[in-house]
C-alpha cells in the first residue's frame, strides 16, 4: 500500500504524550491532512498544530481539522475523501 498522504485520526482515550512521535513520524513521511474526530478532537488538533509549527525555524504545513461530538468516524472519513488538489491522496485511519 502507497503511503497515506491524509490521516483520520479516531480519537478513543484523548491526548496523550505519544502523539508527539506519531506526529514527527507524519511530518517526516510528509503527510498533509489530519482530521480529528472522537474524544476530545478539538485539543489533539490544537496540539499537532502546535507541534507543526515547532519552535518556528522550520514549521511544517499540515492542514488539520477536528470533527464535533455530532459527528462520526464515517464523517471525518468523507471529508477527508473529498480533499483534492495537493491533498489528494490515500486516506488512512489511525486509533488513537
């Protein structure tokens, strides 16, 4: 399978410090999308903004979104589908 270039990540138990090598580990494989949706999106999407953007020497762009508590894994998983142009690409699910 091609690498992913988007991820929908499915939050179950909210942040925990291991996002941050998940996060590195996506910025090195140049991914460009992270939708969030589950437990507590809205904070883990605040958090891999912040570990893009880093201490500002390098910051890296990743488009990221979070999906409310309305919303389903199905849903993130359709946006993220409709994404086109330089995020066009495999989507991939993560449970976090």
């Amino acid at each position: 399978m091609a690498t992913p270039r988007k991820i929908v990540l499915h939050s179950l138990q909210g942040y925990r410090p291991e996002l941050d090598a998940i996060v590195a580990q996506w910025i090195q494989e140049q991914i460009k999308y992270v939708g969030v949706v589950g437990f507590d999106a809205s904070r883990i999407e605040d958090v891999i903004d912040g570990l893009c953007v880093g201490d500002g020497s390098s910051p890296y762009f990743m488009l990221t979104a979070f999906h409310g508590p309305d919303e389903t894994l199905q849903d993130a998983i359709f946006l993220a589908e409709q994404l086109s142009g330089e995020f066009s690409g495999n989507v991939s699910v993560v449970e976090f």
